[in-house]
C-alpha cells in the first residue's frame, strides 16, 4: 500500500511539473501573408578607359629623304591607356515579379 501511495504522488509530481512547465513556455508568431521574393542579379564593373592616359612619345614631324624626293612624315604621339575602375562589380536582389 505503501508503495503505491508513493507511485501515485511521484506520478502525480511529474504530471504536475510537466503541466506547469508546458503552462510558462508560449510561442507567439507573427507571419506575414506576403512572403518576399528577390532574384540575384550580376552587376559588371563600371571602368573608366582613357585612351591618352600617359604620353610616352609627343607627336613629331620629320623629313624622309628617298634619293631626290623629300616627304614631310607626321608621327603621332604615343599614349599608354590608363583605366580607373568607378564601381566594382557586385550583385543585387531585385523583387520578384
């Protein structure tokens, strides 16, 4: 008798602790009806190209001479293109549609 007094308080602790302990723990969720969709998108770098970034050679007129025949020859200058890059290249999330 003794024993099943005692099993029938240990049972009733637990189920007393359980429901106590089911009692404190609540879960609010608040979704919204409208889930959001974004599509990734590659964005290329924008660069800057200046085709007469650095003179290497100013531009010169000279004199060929051929046997009797004299010829005025230009020469233009010569440039080493420089670039800058004004925004590197990245992704963006464009909404869905």
């Amino acid at each position: 008798m003794r024993y099943l007094l005692g099993t029938a308080a240990l049972v009733a602790g637990i189920c007393m602790s359980s429901t106590a302990f089911a009692e404190k723990v609540v879960v609010r969720e608040t979704r919204s009806p409208v889930l959001a969709c974004y599509q990734q998108v590659y964005v290329p770098a924008t660069v800057m190209y200046n085709s007469r970034g650095v003179l290497v050679q100013r531009e010169s007129v000279s004199w060929v001479v051929t046997g009797d025949r004299w010829e005025k020859v230009r020469s233009p200058a010569v440039y080493f293109e420089t670039s800058k890059t004004l925004e590197p290249d990245h992704y963006k999330l464009v909404p869905c549609k």
